[in-house]
C-alpha cells in the first residue's frame, strides 16, 4: 500500500512570514524615504525614470488696467533616477529551522527587513554631498555641530524660497555635542525649554529653528572622524522604487537546507540640488 505525505518541511510555506516581519522592520527602521520624494516604477516602463523637474517663477511687476498680460516660456529640466538592486542572502538549515531556541523565521525576516532599510538609507544620504550650500569645509578636523549650523540651514533655504517643511538627518554623533550644548554638558540646564527637557530625558530634539531633527546611523562617513549630514526639503531628493523586497527560496537537499535570497530594486537621485545644505561635521564623541 502506498503512503502520500504532505509536510510543510519547505520554507515557501513560510514564505509569507519572513516579508511580513521584513517590510514591517523595514519600514520602522528607514527614516529617510518618508522624507524624500517617493516614485512607483510601474512593471514593464524601462529601468530609468525621467522626473521632470520646473523652474521657479517670479512676477516683476503690475499690469495696468487694460493692459495685456506677457507670455512667460515655461521649460522643464529633468532628473534621471536609474534602477539598480540590491540583495542579502542566507542558507538556513533544516537543524536550525526546527531545532532553534528561536523564531528563526522571524529573525530572518527582521534581520532582512533592517539591511534592506539600511541600503535604502544610505543610498540617499549619500547623496547630501551634492548639495550646493555648505556649512563648515570638508576636513579631517570638523566643527561640532551647533544650534547657530541649524539656524544657518533654515535661513540659507528660506532665502531662497526652497518650499518647507525643512528636515534635517545627523548622526548619533554629531548630535552628541549638540544635545550636550543644549543641556549643559547633560548637567541641570537652567532656564531649560521644552527641547531642552526633551534632550535630557529622551535623547531626542524634534524640533530647531524649524527643522525636524533626525538621528541615524545610516549615514555615510567622509572619514573616521566627520560626517557629511544635511538639511533638506522634500523635494531635494526623489527615491523610485520598483520593488521594495522581493523574497525567495531554493531548495539545496544535498546541504538539508534552504537559500533564502531578499532583494530590492530601486533607484535615488539628487532632484534640487539647491534644496538642500550639506553640513559636515565632527562624527566623534
């Protein structure tokens, strides 16, 4: 008599999981595309998109009662945002699936979803070099970043009627010197205000001079000891993405386990570079 068995033995069944776990990391993870502006590469539209990007348009002067408004030439310049991928892979064992102490599958699925948000991140500031307005040279011996770099930014961008809201993404160190500033060396601060409070007891800012603060790590270094950080509006830098995690799996039965490949096509580029200031900093605590 013959026996059919059903298992569910492979990881495609648990497919569904692992991205579950990774889009929600991800997703809580990444700071800098809900900051930037975002594009959908629709299937089939070729791997570079064309952002068209408008000038800003002034008025010199009235018109008289009766008199004909002037034609004004619109043109359009444009961005190029290029496809590219990325992935991470891991061959999971059958000892390890069904052995493990732990949800391996979660973890896999988190540990998924954080270099995926990483990539991204990085991408996109890596790109703050490419703005035009400086704060600070770039050198080996940076200046610690200060309230008056912030204020700075804000009116630098105001100037030139960058439209808001303006955010600004630092280091964990870089911001270190900041909060300790605004906290007195993280002693009892007096005539303390509410960012002030917010910086001794939670760690974190929000908001200065009109800028929304963020702190990550996925920032890129420009040496072992600055940082390129920026302060930007939206639409200074445009993420497109076609596929933001894709997972899949392939049975290796000679190793008794499965390879586990995440990847995610996307593309960043610099769409103003006027919209933002580059500020570079010292990256040491």
């Amino acid at each position: 008599m013959s026996t059919a068995t059903t298992n569910t033995t492979s990881l495609n069944d648990l497919i569904a999981p692992i991205v579950q776990e990774a889009m929600f990391v991800a997703s809580e993870t990444a700071i800098m595309p809900g900051l930037v502006k975002n594009f959908t590469v629709p299937a089939n539209s070729g791997k570079v998109l064309q952002v068209p990007l408008y000038g800003t348009q002034t008025i010199a002067s009235d018109v008289g009662e009766n008199a004909e408004i002037s034609m004004t030439a619109i043109s359009t310049d444009k961005a190029d945002i290029t496809l590219t991928e990325a992935g991470i892979a891991a061959k999971v064992t059958d000892m390890s699936r069904n052995h493990s102490t732990s949800n391996v599958i979660a973890d896999l699925g988190k540990l998924f979803g954080e270099a995926i948000a990483k990539r991204h991140d990085r991408a996109l500031t890596a790109l703050f070099g490419s703005f035009t307005n400086q704060i600070n040279a770039a050198t080996d011996t940076q200046s610690e970043l200060t309230v008056a770099d912030l204020h700075k930014a804000y009116a630098t961008l105001k100037a030139a009627g960058v439209p808001g809201p303006y955010y600004g993404v630092f280091t964990p160190q870089s911001l270190f010197a900041l909060k300790s500033n605004l906290t007195n060396t993280f002693a009892n601060p007096t005539n303390a205000l509410v960012v002030t409070n917010q910086a001794m007891s939670e760690g974190f800012i929000g908001r200065i001079a009109g800028i929304d603060v963020f702190e990550t790590s996925n920032i890129v270094e420009s040496s072992a000891t600055s940082a390129t950080c920026g302060v930007f509006a939206r639409d200074a830098l445009g993420l497109a993405v076609a596929q933001r995690l894709n997972i899949e799996t392939q049975r290796d039965a000679s190793l008794r386990a499965e390879e586990v490949v995440a990847s995610t096509r996307y593309g960043v580029s610099v769409l103003h570079n006027t919209y933002g200031v580059k500020i570079d900093v010292d990256n040491t605590i």
